[in-house]
C-alpha cells in the first residue's frame, strides 16, 4: 500500500477503536465520567482529522474515480445507518433529533454540492 493508503487505513482503525472505547457495547470495563470525557473528546479529534483533515492526493483519472466511488460508499453507508436508526427509534418510541438533522445535513449537502458542481463545471 502506498504511504496514503496507510495513514488512510490506519487512522481509519484507530477511529473504529476509539469509537468502540467510547461506546463500551459489551461493559467490558467500568468507566468514570473522566474516562467517557476523555474518550469523548478523543474520538471528536480524531474524527476531525480522519475525516476532515487528512486528505489524499489522487494522481490520475483512476485515482480520482477511486476516491468519487469512496465518497458515494460512505454516503449510502451513513446514510443507511441512519435510516436504519430513525426506523429503530420510531419503533422504539422516541426519535433522536440528531439523527434526522444528520440524514438531513448529509441529504441537503450533496444536493447543494450537485446543484453548484452542474452549474460551475
């Protein structure tokens, strides 16, 4: 894998670590709200710099088809994540907000993005 691809990968696992951390899904360990703050702001930085702040440099037109196709998987994926939460809570009985304001933003985003990218190029 080239040194991109690697940085890419890894701050990809070390996201998914510091998520399951955070959420802690089978009570393996008992934390404080130290620990969950800490671990809170731990996975907000590093979601920043995984999805904000590293970027990769595509090289020719396949390199960038690759990345378009990265983009659209990650779309559908969070998007479906969060259908999939909105039913589950409609059924349960109470719907976050922040879901529905998050499949909105990405929704509204890619809309807008769309409409300025068929208008200017």
């Amino acid at each position: 894998m080239p040194n991109a691809m690697t940085l890419q990968v890894l701050s990809s696992l070390v996201l998914f670590a510091l998520g399951v951390a955070f959420l802690n899904p089978f009570h393996l360990w008992m934390t404080t709200m130290t620990h969950m703050v800490i671990l809170g702001f731990l996975v907000a930085a590093f979601g920043v710099f995984a999805a904000l702040l590293l970027r990769e440099q595509a090289g020719d037109e396949r390199e960038t088809t690759h990345r378009m196709l990265a983009g659209r998987g990650a779309f559908l994926v969070g998007a479906t994540i969060l259908l999939v939460g909105i039913v589950w809570q409609a059924y349960t009985g109470s719907v976050d907000t922040w879901l529905v304001l998050a499949l909105c933003g990405m929704v509204l985003a890619k809309t807008a993005i769309r409409f300025y990218g068929d208008r200017r190029m």
